[in-house]
C-alpha cells in the first residue's frame, strides 16, 4: 500500500477478525469494521459525535452519519485551515501544481505565491 502524497509504501497491519490490512493508525478495520489496537502508549484519536453516536477521525469537522458537526466551538482542528467558500477558489498559478491558494495568498502544495492564473 502506498502513500497518496508520496508514493512511499506503507505498513499494513492486518485485522485479528478479517485479516484485511488496515493503515497504520487506523482506530476500525475498513473492511469489517472491526476495532483495531492502538497504537502502545498512544490512545485512540476519535470524536464521538453528540447527536447519533457515530465515531469519527479526530480531524472530522462534520459526522459522516447524521451531518452534526463534531466541534463544539464550531472551530477546526489543529493544523487545518479554513478555506472559506470553495467556489471562490483559485488554483495554483504554477501550471503543474495541483494546489489551491490558501488564505495567506500562497499555494497549499508548493508554497509558491499567487501570481495570476495558470497559462
């Protein structure tokens, strides 16, 4: 299995019930939703949403189950920037990037200022 950003090949550790390799870090076994150890010394990073009970990823802002957001001062996690309304985007001007313009008027993937629209 390999990383999406960098193509580095991962660990796969495989689940005590299916056997299917799940992502190191990952809480549930993505095939038969098994809960999977944690890793030693480091407890399980999850949000129990409010509203029906669903588990999510400690960086879900929102429940994949009912819709109810999983922040209680409607913030967003640590590290996670605010986009703002994503129909006013703008891409990279870098015409081989596949970043967008953050709110500090830099790209997200390479950093490089926003000099006008692609050619």
């Amino acid at each position: 299995m390999e990383c999406p950003h960098c193509q580095q090949e991962l660990p796969a550790l495989p689940c005590a019930t299916c056997g299917q390799k799940a992502l190191p870090g990952a809480a549930f076994c993505h095939n038969c939703g098994h809960e999977l150890p944690a890793p030693e010394g480091e407890p399980p990073k999850l949000l129990t949403c409010a509203s029906c009970g669903h588990v999510a990823p400690e960086t879900a802002n929102y429940c994949a189950q009912c819709g109810e957001s999983l922040r209680e001062d409607g913030g967003l996690p640590e590290g996670q920037i605010d986009f703002g309304d994503l129909t006013d985007r703008k891409a990279c001007s870098d015409g081989n990037c596949i970043g967008i313009i953050g709110p500090d008027g830099k790209c997200t993937e390479c950093g490089k200022p926003y000099t006008g629209p692609a050619e």
